[in-house]
C-alpha cells in the first residue's frame, strides 16, 4: 500500500539483526538514510516502532541468550531441529516476542 500514487503513510520499522560491529554500522546508516529519503519525498514519517527500541534496531548477540534462551517458543520452532540455524531461528523469535509483543498489539503506544 506504498504505491507513488497513494496519500502519505507513516511507517514505523524495526530492525532484527545480529550484534556485530561490522553489521551495526551499516544497518544504522542504511536506515537512516532510508528515513532521511522516506521523509524528504514526502511521503510520511519513517520512525522506529518504539522510544524503548535504540535506534529502531533490536541487536541480537551473546547476552540475548543468557537472558531470553529459556524462554517459550512458538510449537512451530521444535519442528526445525537443533543445527545452529534452528537456534538462531528460535533465537530471534524470541527476542520479537520480548520486546516487541507490546509494540506490535498495541502500536498506538509506540511513535504512531
């Protein structure tokens, strides 16, 4: 629903991605850029979902798992298997329901 033709819509993101330097750097310089340019051509605002969220990006990393390992997951992710990929999967899922669950139900409480 973002077609040239349409009124302006206000969009706000959240970024998922994995906390590494090298990464951070240039998710943080994509979306701003994005924002700048979404803004500059009129088109609403681009804004992260949440004040709670740095930056509009959830960093995913090595602290992650101590806190949120052991937290419940949808059936759907004890069907993937355990290779590293399944984890980082489970990993990520839980991470959105931590700290975005309110966010996304609800996202009048957030910027919008």
């Amino acid at each position: 629903m973002l077609e040239p033709y349409g009124s302006r819509r206000d969009i706000a993101y959240v970024v998922v991605t994995l906390e590494n330097d090298f990464i951070m750097t240039r998710v943080q310089s994509f979306f701003k850029e994005l924002s700048t340019m979404y803004e500059w051509c009129k088109l609403g605002k681009h804004m992260p979902i949440s004040e709670k969220i740095r930056e509009g990006i959830l960093r995913v990393g090595k602290s992650t798992v101590q806190k949120l390992g052991n937290e419940e997951v949808d059936d759907w992710f004890r069907h993937i298997g355990d290779s590293p990929v399944a984890a980082k999967l489970r990993l990520y899922a839980q991470t959105c329901r931590h700290h975005l669950g309110m966010s996304i139900s609800a996202p009048s409480a957030g910027h919008l």
